[in-house]
C-alpha cells in the first residue's frame, strides 16, 4: 500500500511535469503557425514604438525642465547680486549722511570756538 505522503509528492511531481510540458507544447503551436508569430511580433513591436514615443517625450520634458532649472539659477544669482548691490548703495547712502551730520556739527563746533576766540581776544 502507498503511504498518503507518497502519493502528495507523486501527485505533485506529475503536476510540475505538466506545468513544464504545457509551455512547451503552446511554444511548439505558436513557432508552427506563422501567422500568430507574426502577429505577436508585430504586437511587441507596436509596444516598443510606444515605449520609445514615451522615452522620447519624457527625454524631450526633462530637458526642457533642465533648462528652465538652469534659467532659474542663473536668474537667481543675478538678483542675488542685485540685491547686495542695493543694500551696498544703502550702506554707502546711510554712511554719508553720518557724514554730513558729523561734518555739520564739527563746522558748528569750530564757529562756536571761533567765536568764543574773537570774543577773548
């Protein structure tokens, strides 16, 4: 008598032996009839125009992203500048109007003390 353990792998051997007999013998028809061949050829070769259409487009986006990417940064150094020139003139305005107060008071100074020399004198 034959085990239950036995006749699980007996049956699961002959289940492996079909499932690798069928591919083969769907391979067998297919490569004998020329029309199918020819038909799933021309199916995959639809695919890869596709495929190809859609790297081409995607390729076409990225570069143009790039550019535009390359657009912005240069842009953005160019208002960086701008801007440190503006706060550049700010600090020189700034500068020169402590100038002018401090030339301001130290020509009122110096006619206070020459008016305070023409007065002793």
């Amino acid at each position: 008598m034959i085990s239950r353990k036995a006749s699980f792998k007996g049956l699961r051997n002959l289940k492996l032996r079909m499932f690798w007999y069928k591919p083969r013998s769907a391979c067998k028809k297919i490569k004998s009839n020329p029309l199918i061949t020819n038909f799933i050829v021309e199916k995959c070769k639809e695919k890869l125009r596709a495929a190809d259409a859609k790297l081409r487009e995607a390729t076409r986006k990225s570069s143009e992203i790039q550019r535009k990417l390359e657009q912005v940064g240069a842009r953005e150094i160019t208002l960086g500048s701008e801007r440190k020139r503006e706060m550049n003139e700010e600090a020189i305005a700034k500068q020169k109007e402590e100038l002018e107060q401090q030339r301001k008071s130290l020509a009122e100074e110096f006619k206070s003390k020459a008016v305070a020399m023409e007065k002793t004198s």
